[in-house]
C-alpha cells in the first residue's frame, strides 16, 4: 500500500504494484474484509445504519 487517507465516514487506499490482481477484484476484498470485522466488532452501533443485510 502506497498510501491511505480517511475521511469521517470513507477511506482511501492507494495500492501500486500488484499486478496479480485486478482493481476490482482487490477492491471487492478490502470492502468485504472492513465489512465483516465491522459487523463482528460493531453490530449494536450499525443496526440503523443497515438496510435488511447491506450497510
């Protein structure tokens, strides 16, 4: 990782180097992987953040 940045409620990472992956496809991981650990460790705090199953 190149560099990260953060907002109130959004990240920016800059990734360079890694031609195994494509963009999307590392894009799809990191939001999957900040999901599932906000879930895990947050539930009470993002219950009226969801909608059904998706934030």
């Amino acid at each position: 990782m190149e560099a990260c940045g953060f907002g109130p409620d959004h990240v920016h990472l800059f990734v360079s180097g890694c031609r195994k992956y494509s963009v999307p496809f590392m894009t799809q991981m990191f939001k999957g992987a900040s999901s599932r650990k906000i879930r895990s460790e947050l539930q009470g705090h993002i219950k009226d953040k969801r909608r059904e199953d998706s934030f």
